[in-house]
C-alpha cells in the first residue's frame, strides 16, 4: 500500500492558505475523504473563513457530521450572517440541539432576513422539540403566508415533531391550497415514489376505483382493504360507471371515508394500528370534512367549476393518501414474532417491497463478511427490485465499515457500473469502490477507458475520491479519450484529487476560455506551490469571474435586475458562450460565438419535414462567429452540446424575466435573436444550407454575374468578408459595367478597411448611375450611399484621431455586416434586406427610419437596400 496524497494534518495545515480556492478545496475533500472523527478540528477552522461561501457549506458539513464540541464555534459565528449562511448555521445548531443557541433562533425569528433564514430557523427549532417549540411552530403555521417554500417549510418542521395531532392540520392546509402545492407534499414524512403517483393519477381518476385500489396496493402495497371495504368498493364500482360528475363522485369518496374514520377513527383507534395507518386516517378524516365545505360552497354557486374542483380534490386525495399509508406495515414486530430473528431479517430485507424501513439494513450490515455473497447475488443491475437496491447500499456499507473484508466486490462494482441501472445502485457501486480505495485500481484499471459512457461518469467520480497516486495516473494514461469523452468530469476527477504530476499534462491542453479547466490548473498549482508562468493570469481571471457572478448573483436578486443584466450584455463586446463539440477531433469547448439567430423557419416544419431533412445538428442556429476548432482547426464543423442547449434556452428564459420594453427594445436579448432566413427567391434555408446551395448554383454557372454578387451576399452576412470580397471581384471582372456589383465591392472593401481601394470604386458606381445602369430606384439609392461613403473617406484621409478611431474597430462585427432580425411582439414581424438580393429577415425597421448601423442615413439608403 502506497501512502495516500493527503492525510488530516495536510488538510489542517491548509486551511490557512492565503488562496480561497485552495481552502475550498479543503473543505470539499473533509466532505467527501474518510478523514474520521478527527476532521471536526478542520471543520472547527473553516467555520472561521474569511469566505463566507466556505462558512456556509462548513455549516452544511458540520450539520451532518457534527458532535456537541461544534455548538459553541456555531453559536459564536451566526451573529456575523445573514440569510443563508445563517440558515445553515441555524440547521447545524437545530441539529445537534445545542441549547444555548435556542434564544438567538427565537429572536431572529421574529425577523429573519430572508426566506433561506427563515427555512434554517423553522427546521432547527423543530429539533428540540417540547411545548413551547410546538407552540411557536403552530403559530407560524397559522400565520404562514401565502408561499408555497413557507408552508413547505413549516410543515416539514412539524412533521419532525412526531405529533399525531398536527397530521390533519398539515393535510387539510394542503387540500385548501393551490393544485401547485400538491408537489410538496414530498415533504410529508414516508414518502415513496410520489412521482410515480401523480403521472398516473390523471388516469387513476378516470378508472373505476377497484381498479385503482387494486394497482395502488400492488405497486406500493398500501393497505387499500384497511380502509375500504369490499361493500363499500363494491358501491363505489357501481357508482363509478354511471355518468357523474367528479363533484358526485368525490362525494362519494367522502362517503367511505367518513365511514372508514367511524370504524378506525384516531380517537378510538386500537392500539393494534400502526402509527402510518393512524396518519392515514388523519388524512382521511381531512379529506372528509373539507370535500364536505368544498361540496356546498359548489353546489351553491360554482356549478361550472365542478369538473375542475373535484378533479384537484380527488387527486390531492389520492396524493396524500399514498403518501401517508407507506409503511403502515409494522416490520419490526413481524421480526419479533419469528423465532429465527435472521432468517425474518433477511425475508424482509430482500423482499421486493418498497417500504421495509431502512434501520433494518443496520443488522444485515452488522453480519459482515458474512453477508456479501447472498447480498451481491440479489443486485441484478438489469433487473431492478426493491430488494436488489437495498442489497447493494447494504454491500458499500459493509465496506465502508470494514473494506479488508470487502476487497472482492471491487470488480463486481465495477461490473453493475456498466449496466444501465438506477441511480442508487450505481451509487452504491462508486460508494464501494471509494470505500475499497487503492485495491480497487486494479478492478478500475482493467475497464478503462472503455466505452460506456455512464460506467466513464461513475468511475471517475470515483477516481476523484481515491487520493493516491495511482489514481491519478490512471486518469493520465487515458488522458485524451477521457477529455473526448467527459473533459470536465476528467478536470474536476484531477482537481479533487490535488496531484501536482497533472499539472504539465493540463498545461499541455491549455487553451483560451475555458474557464474550468483554467480554474483546475490554477488549484494545482496553488496547492502544490508549484510556479509557472501562466500562474498570474490565472488568478487573475479567477479572481474577475469570481467578482463577476458575484455581481450577477446580487443583480438577480435585486428589483430590475434582469433588465440591467440585459442592458450591460448589450454594451459588452462578449457574445454567447456556448460549449460545442468538433464534429472533426470530438472534442469539446466553450466558444464565444457573438450573437446566435434562430431560424423561425423550423418552427414551421413538421417533425416529418425535419426528420427527412439532411442537417447536421444544431442547423436552426446560426451563430454571428464563426467556429474554429482550438483543437485541430476544423472551420465551422460542430454540433451543439448538451451545455449549449441548456445555456439557449437560459437565454430564451431571460424573455420572460426582464421587462418587456428591455425586450421590445433589444429586439430579443442581446445576444439571442429570431428571424426567418430566406433567399429573395422565396426559397426558406438556414444560412449554411443557402451557402451550400448558391456555391453549387455559382459553380453550375461561373460566368453568372447575379449568382456571384448572390453568394457574396451570404458570405457577408456570415460575416465570412474576404471570400465575400473575392466574390464580388470575381462579378466585376465578369462585368465591370454591372452597378450592383461595383457597389457592393466597394462596400466591402470599405468594410475591411481598404479605404484607398474603395474610393474609385465609389467613384465608378457614381459613373455608372450617370450613365443610366441599373433601374432609377437603384440608381438614386446607390448614388446617395457612394457621396456619403466618399464622404467618410474624404474625413479619414484628412483626421488622424478619427482615422485612428477607425482602424481601432476595423476588427469588430458590425450592426450592419448581419441582417438585423428583431423580437416582435406580433410574432410575425416584416422584412429586412440588407441589399437587394440577400438574405431576408425579420424586423420592424421602416424605410425611412434611422438605419440600425448608426450611420445617420435612412435606412433605405444605408443598409436596407
């Protein structure tokens, strides 16, 4: 066995660095390295930070890990913190019931800063339960306001009491509230599986109940006959295939229910009732009495809501119904009851049911060694049962608790890791080979890189968590693939594990914005003391990230902030990042390319349409920038990753945060627009397919004037200018007499900052407008745009500053180098072309407005030609 990367002094010793990011780190790894109870001297120090992030998730830690030692560091550091740093500081203290801290919680009650405070200090009290906090918590509940994350709050915090009584308090708040709040009722203690049942209680409804009952108690094996009797379901089957109303037919459900609560109702319940079973009820009588006001206020004067009340009542109902019966089954007297306690344990533990409460797991653990070949024989990854999945989080506990015992289950782990199984036993399987640490390189090895992409994720959160060496070369010799693969993941697998033998192979890989592998370099070689040159600029651009998702974050937060937001991307000179992967080399980075249009033309097609479609992924945007590869080089071969359309539709979400005057104004978001591309034709394409077109059509016929200036057009609007330039050149040399392609040269080579060579080729369109080329509207327009342009050339020649000013911005993207699509409110917004046989977009720009490039002409003279 080699010596491990870090031990517990190193850590401790760290937590004096001057560098924030390399104390997160140690924070971080305290988290997630099997330290013992010796870290909460290093928690102890953190709590202390000068970085009130790094306090914040030290509370979080310590709320988890923490003993009696803890309270009083706690206690002493929340007077300095606000919202949720205090919060988490009030649930640590809340956790370890720290009694001198109970004062404090109480006042800052009465005036807590935010809702995350608030949250805290509502779960915390809740932990030292007795009268008074009941009291107080009560209280709260009846003045809860309107907040769905409050009342949340609140009743999470009852719950923990363990108060029968407050059950149907909590239930019938629920049933009085917004169909929104169903969601939360995950907050009700036992829950299981509630995602499931909301999907399907649309259908469940619609059923005859026997039906429902009867799927209900098979799939979560709630006790479904406690409750209905087979008279009463026998009734409600006959009722239910009568056409009814769902106002009559709740009103049956209220039916059973009252008599379900006169038979086992909560005041003369035996004893023999679980306590799951006695909170059905609850639920029950709930439901009742409130389906009882909701049933006269309806039947008095909102007859035309029927459907939709009962449909919101009978769905609640069945919510909190299933939420509240898990576990009504009394699992620890079964066990009594046997004879063999073992046996009984294991019956149970391995049953595929749902609901065997977790503590049982303890005993089966217990037996060590012992336990691991029946429990591994259970896991099929393949085929999931309840059984399987606590077998699994049994075996990483066994080696957790004793890995010396536990060696051989480093390769089955791996194994389950290339199944496509939930998410607990692939968990359980990554816990394993964490627990095992350095015997388990062998088993990881064997199966690295391979091809299994979520077995790649699994493993290298893994890797990140076993701190030796080895673990870190392992990651080395399959650096490439890894990076094709998941190159972030490979990053932060090689940052937690703080190996300074990474730090030459990242710098090797080192390019321009990309922020986390940037940030990863940096740690390393702040964490090691190991200098090289890039080190200054490295912090530095850590430091201006920092500081700007800091501001961000307040701006968010703040009341207009959105429009702010939008407001200062639309002076920056930075577009959209987005992460795109070469379609060439596979390998994936964060590009910023400008402004991104979106075609609107897609919207319009049929899945049928698109899915004939010949086009590469991503193909309805067009991106200002064009893409080259900071790998291999490739021009313009990508596809969108998964980040990058997340990061469009985050754009697409600030539409509906910020006003909409900023967004009338912006015309969409600085840095997203829409608009329909086309050719003058009447032919609809994305910018790429319409190049790919009029290149085919410019080589069909090369002596073709109109063709050429047509695809020079495009090639502009790709902002692609040189090739434009050579295009237009190529139409003059055809015909140096055509009026539409003299212009656009000289525009173009104004464009790039060829004054000398624009100025006669102005001069020739004003020659060639003499001599009566082109139609009268052609001619009147180009000839007012050759004098002002000549104008601009004259001013260049004869004022340095400004010819200075030009040249400065001579490689910057232009208004007026794109069309301008815009965000109308009409949804179809009219047309917009730049010239008369380029592409075409939307816009509300009127011919006669202020052209859009700044300019100061009309736009019919500027760029609306």
């Amino acid at each position: 066995m080699s010596e491990p990367l870090w031990r517990l002094q190193d850590l401790e010793h760290l937590t004096t660095h001057p560098s924030d990011l390399v104390r997160d780190w140690v924070r971080d790894r305290v988290e997630h390295l099997p330290l013992g109870p010796d870290a909460s001297r290093i928690l102890l120090r953190l709590l202390n930070d000068p970085d009130e992030k790094i306090v914040s998730l030290s509370a979080v830690h310590v709320r988890e890990t923490g003993d009696a030692h803890t309270g009083p560091a706690l206690l002493d550091v929340l007077p300095r913190y606000h919202g949720n740093t205090a919060g988490n500081l009030m649930m640590a203290l809340g956790r370890l019931r720290y009694a001198p801290s109970l004062p404090m919680l109480l006042e800052r009650l009465q005036q807590p800063q935010d809702f995350s405070e608030y949250l805290g200090n509502v779960i915390a009290l809740a932990q030292f339960g007795g009268d008074r906090v009941r009291a107080i918590l009560l209280k709260e509940w009846t003045n809860a306001p309107e907040n769905e994350m409050a009342v949340s709050a609140v009743a999470g915090a009852l719950l923990t009491l363990d108060d029968d009584t407050v059950i149907a308090l909590i239930v019938a708040k629920y049933l009085q509230a917004p169909p929104q709040y169903n969601r939360l009722l995950k907050d009700l203690r036992h829950t299981l599986q509630i995602d499931w049942i909301c999907e399907n209680l649309s259908d469940a409804v619609k059923r005859d109940l026997d039906a429902v009952c009867t799927e209900l108690r098979e799939e979560y094996h709630l006790p479904m006959e406690e409750i209905f009797s087979e008279e009463a379901r026998a009734q409600l089957a006959r009722d239910w295939s009568k056409p009814r109303g769902l106002a009559e037919r709740a009103a049956i459900y209220a039916q059973v229910a009252r008599e379900a609560v006169g038979r086992r109702g909560l005041e003369t319940a035996s004893s023999k009732f679980a306590r799951q079973s006695m909170r059905w009820l609850a639920a029950l009588d709930a439901f009742a009495q409130h389906l009882h006001r909701t049933q006269v206020q309806v039947s008095r004067d909102q007859l035309t809501k029927l459907d939709d009340a009962g449909a919101r009542e009978l769905e609640t109902f069945l919510i909190v119904t299933a939420t509240l019966a898990g576990g009504s089954r009394d699992y620890h007297t079964e066990i009594q009851s046997v004879s063999d306690r073992v046996v009984a344990l294991w019956k149970l533990w391995l049953a595929d049911d749902p609901f065997v409460p977790d503590d049982l797991g303890d005993e089966i653990a217990a037996l060590g060694a012992a336990a691991i070949p029946r429990l591994a024989a259970m896991v099929q990854p393949e085929h999931f049962t309840w059984g399987g999945e606590r077998a699994a989080t049994t075996l990483a506990k066994i080696a957790r608790a004793t890995p010396q015992d536990a060696a051989m289950l480093a390769p089955i782990a791996v194994e389950w890791l290339a199944h496509d199984a939930i998410d607990m036993i692939l968990e359980a399987g990554r816990d394993i080979l964490v627990a095992l640490g350095e015997t388990s390189l062998d088993a990881i090895a064997a199966v690295m890189p391979g091809q299994n992409s979520r077995q790649q994720i699994y493993l290298l959160g893994a890797l990140g968590d076993i701190p030796y060496a080895g673990s870190a070369q392992l990651i080395l010799d399959h650096l490439e693939s890894l990076l094709i693969a998941h190159d972030e993941l490979t990053f932060n697998a090689l940052r937690d594990l703080g190996c300074a033998s990474a730090i030459e192979p990242l710098r090797a890989e080192r390019v321009s914005g990309e922020v986390v592998l940037d940030e990863t370099l940096l740690l390393l070689c702040e964490l090691n003391d190991v200098q090289i040159p890039e080190l200054p600029e490295l912090r530095a651009s850590y430091e201006q990230q920092q500081a700007r998702t800091a501001e961000r974050m307040q701006l968010m937060e703040s009341a207009g902030g959105w429009d702010e937001i939008l407001q200062r991307e639309a002076e920056s000179s930075e577009g959209m990042l987005l992460k795109l992967r070469c379609t060439r080399c596979r390998r994936e980075y964060t590009y910023d390319v400008g402004t991104v249009y979106y075609d609107l033309n897609a919207l319009d097609q049929s899945k049928d349409q698109r899915s004939r479609r010949d086009k590469s992924s991503g193909d309805e945007f067009w991106f200002q920038k064009r893409v080259v590869c900071k790998k291999c080089g490739a021009v313009d071969e990508y596809a969108l990753t998964g980040e990058a359309n997340i990061a469009l539709l985050a754009e697409q979400m600030k539409m509906h945060l910020a006003s909409k005057e900023t967004i009338d104004t912006q015309q969409g978001t600085p840095r997203l627009k829409f608009y329909r591309f086309g050719l003058t034709d009447g032919r609809q394409m994305p910018p790429r397919r319409a190049l790919e077109v009029l290149q085919q059509e410019a080589e069909a016929a090369p002596q073709d004037v109109s063709r050429r200036v047509r695809l020079g057009n495009v090639l502009r609007f790709m902002e692609r200018f040189e090739e434009a330039r050579e295009e237009y050149a190529q139409a003059v040399a055809l015909a140096p007499d055509d009026l539409e392609a003299v212009y656009n040269l000289a525009t173009i080579e104004e464009r790039l900052g060829h004054w000398a060579e624009s100025r006669p080729l102005f001069e020739r369109v004003l020659a060639l407008a003499a001599q009566g080329r082109g139609s009268a509207k052609m001619r009147a327009e180009f000839v007012q745009n050759a004098r002002a342009a000549l104008a601009h050339l004259d001013r260049i020649a004869r004022d340095p500053i400004y010819r200075a000013e030009e040249e400065r911005h001579l490689g910057e993207s232009k208004p007026h180098d794109h069309i301008m699509p815009s965000w109308s409110t009409a949804s179809e917004p009219g047309t917009l072309v730049p010239s008369p046989r380029a592409p075409r977009a939307t816009s509300k720009v009127g011919r006669n407005d202020p052209c859009p490039c700044g300019s100061g002409k009309k736009y019919k003279h500027c760029h609306g030609r």
